[in-house]
C-alpha cells in the first residue's frame, strides 16, 4: 500500500467513537502493530489506558505517561507487555544503532527486558507508595506468538 491509499484509508470516519474513557488498567506494550492489546484482552474503547513504543522502552516520558494514567483516572493495575520476536529487542542485542537512545535502553532477552521495566516502575513514586498501599499492581507478561498464549511473570 502507497502512502496516498494509506492516508485515504485513514481519512476514513472511525467506526466507533466514545464521549469518555473510564480505563480500568495501564499496557505498556511495544508499537509492533501485532501486539494490540485492546484485541488481546478482550476489551472495548476505553478500557485500556495503552502506552506503546517500540520494545516498550522505558523513559522518564513514558513513566510519567503512566503516573499521570494513573493518578487521574481510577486505574489500579499496569501492565508491561513485551511480545516474541521483538525486533527493538534484537536490534538493541545485536548493537544495530549503537548511537540510539532505544539500544541503550533494552538489555537482555525480551522477557528480561519486561521484567526490568516492571522493576522500574514499581521503585519509583508515585507507585512504590501505591503499592506499599495496595492501591496499585504492577505485572510483567509476555506475548508468545508460537504458543498463542500470555505469560505471566
């Protein structure tokens, strides 16, 4: 597909549209278009609060993305969803763009990397108080496309 069919197909009117959003969880998740995680947890509009970049990096911006989710709307849990066949994650091991902040961010194999981001998140504030509060969880999954099924860790 070109890019003027692209941008046609995108001019299209939205199929749905919500007034308000009343999430009821946070997804961290890669920008790999595969892993949608409103499709893969059986959601409607509006019940994901989903932050996505490419390998679900984690950055300053994206933590207070996610403090800023849940400190203004009634979310209780996050999620950091890291998928098979990540190709951030390879590129980041394989050293690809060694100049790019992305590479120097990933480490380990995709389901260590999920692991490390939720470690992140859950010692810095406003979370580790949450949690300390049990206000808040925060969870590590991984998405096999070979088995078709989410762990959870």
């Amino acid at each position: 597909m070109n890019a003027d069919m692209a941008l046609k197909r995108l001019k299209q009117p939205p199929d749905k549209y919500i007034a308000t959003a009343s999430p009821f969880a946070a997804v961290l998740t890669c920008s790999d278009p595969r892993v949608c995680p409103d499709h893969l947890f059986r959601c409607e509009l509006g019940d994901l609060f989903v932050v996505r970049t490419a390998g679900h990096v984690m950055t300053q911006e994206i933590e207070e993305t996610l403090a800023f989710a849940v400190l203004n709307m009634d979310i209780h849990l996050i999620v950091v969803l890291g998928h098979e066949g990540c190709l951030a994650v390879k590129a980041a091991a394989e050293n690809a763009y060694p100049d790019w902040n992305l590479t120097k961010l990933i480490h380990g194999t995709e389901e260590e990397h999920s692991t490390a981001c939720k470690s992140r998140l859950c010692a810095i504030e406003p979370f580790k108080s949450m949690i300390a509060d049990g206000k808040l969880q925060i969870h590590a999954a991984h998405l096999s496309f070979t088995d078709k099924e989410i762990q959870w860790f």
